[in-house]
C-alpha cells in the first residue's frame, strides 16, 4: 500500500488546454466521455494489474468514469488529473466514492512524491501534453518501482482515419507511431511490457450497401478503423 504525500505542484494549467475542455465541460460533452470511450477503456482496465490497497492515477480524467470504475476494484485511493477545472468540477459531481479525488494540474508537473503511485492509466488523453517526454519522466518519478503506466490513444501514426481530429481542435496533438511510444517510454525510464492495439468490437458497422457515410467511403475502411487499429496501448513499467 502506498502513502501519497502531495508536493508543491508547480501546476500551470495550459491555457488553451484550460479553455478547450472547460468549455467542453460547460456543454455537457464530458457526459458522453464513458460511452464514447469504453468500448475499449473497460479491456485495458482490465488488464491493469491493480490490487487492494493501491493507489492510482488517471491522467487526463475528463468525467472520471475510469477511474470511478478503478475504485469499485478495492483500490485504496484513485486519483484523476485534469487540465480543465470544469472537467474537474463535473467529475467531483458525478462521483459519490470518498475512495476517489479529483486534481486540476498538468501532466507534466504531478502533485506527488517520489515512488508513491502503484499504477497509472490514461485513455484518449496523452498526446494532449504539451511536452509527453516530460509527462513521462514525471511518471516514472512518481510510479513505485514496478509500477505500471498503461497509456491507450486512438490518434497514432497508424490510425490514419484519427489524423483530422488535429483540424478540429486548436491544442497541439503529438502524432506518434507505435515505435515513437516505445522509444519515448524507454527513455523516460520505463521498461515496455507490451505494445498492442485493442479492437473496438461494440461499434456497429453497416453493411457494404449503405456506404459510403459520413467519415468512411467503404465498409472496409470502418472495419479497418474500428476492429483493425482501433485504440493503441502501450504498458510501461517503472524500473
């Protein structure tokens, strides 16, 4: 079990990161982060080896469905970051567990102490950091050794069909292919476990008649986005 003993944060709230998701927050969007998400959330938290008694951080929490769903494991304290007060707000709202606390802060600047965290989990989130490499040696700082950070994007390199999200948004997106999330993780320190990709099988895929709709001229291509690329997970360990 681990004792979390806060440190000064340093926390300086990217301000287009602050006004991107509060303002998504204040329109609700936030609601629909779990069933957006969960199709492949729920198979990577799965995976993750938590235990009683632990504590683990959700980085870029959003709603904190993830970590709400780590909590009913019998952690002993879940922590979900964000950058967006309004994200934070709306997640404090939506959780009734004492087990679970939600932060306002950068991912680059964690408000823990050295080798206090079991596990970290980050769904959909990571290449919103404005300096990843940073996010994960800070990571590592924090992450007992042994600990896990198991980090899942669905915009990678290889996932051609996410490339125009990066148009939608005005927060500078970090595009990695698989072998940049290794390389990355290794240099911050962490062991890599495993690097795979979790298909979303709960999508409903039309059949090749009703194509071409709206983001796919072929059922090929939905096929290929969902059950072929689907959401990147890369696991690293802490040394």
């Amino acid at each position: 079990m681990s004792d979390v003993v806060f440190t000064d944060p340093r926390i300086g709230v990217s301000m287009s990161v602050r006004e991107e998701f509060d303002e998504w927050a204040t329109r609700g969007k936030d609601r629909g982060m779990a069933d957006r998400h969960w199709h492949t959330a729920k198979h990577v938290l799965a995976r993750m080896p938590v235990e009683d008694g632990d504590v683990v951080l959700d980085l870029g929490t959003g709603s904190g469905y993830a970590v709400r769903a780590l909590a009913d494991r019998g952690i002993e304290r879940g922590y979900g970051i964000d950058g967006s007060p309004e994200m934070v707000h709306n997640a404090r709202s939506y959780t009734e567990s004492d087990d679970v606390a939600y932060l306002v802060g950068d991912f680059e600047y964690l408000p823990f102490e050295a080798d206090s965290v079991d596990h970290a989990f980050s769904m959909e989130a990571f290449y919103y950091a404005a300096d990843p490499h940073a996010a994960l040696s800070e990571l590592a700082r924090v992450l007992q050794p042994g600990g896990t950070f198991y980090c899942a994007v669905d915009y990678y390199e290889e996932n051609v069909y996410t490339h125009e999200w990066q148009s939608g948004i005005d927060i500078e997106m970090t595009l990695w292919d698989r072998a940049e999330y290794r390389q990355a993780f290794r240099e911050a320190g962490f062991y890599v476990a495993e690097q795979d990709t979790v298909p979303d099988r709960e999508v409903e895929i039309p059949p090749p008649e009703d194509f071409p709709i709206e983001g796919f001229e072929s059922r090929e291509e939905m096929v290929e986005r969902y059950r072929t690329f689907g959401t990147l997970l890369t696991v690293g360990v802490a040394p």
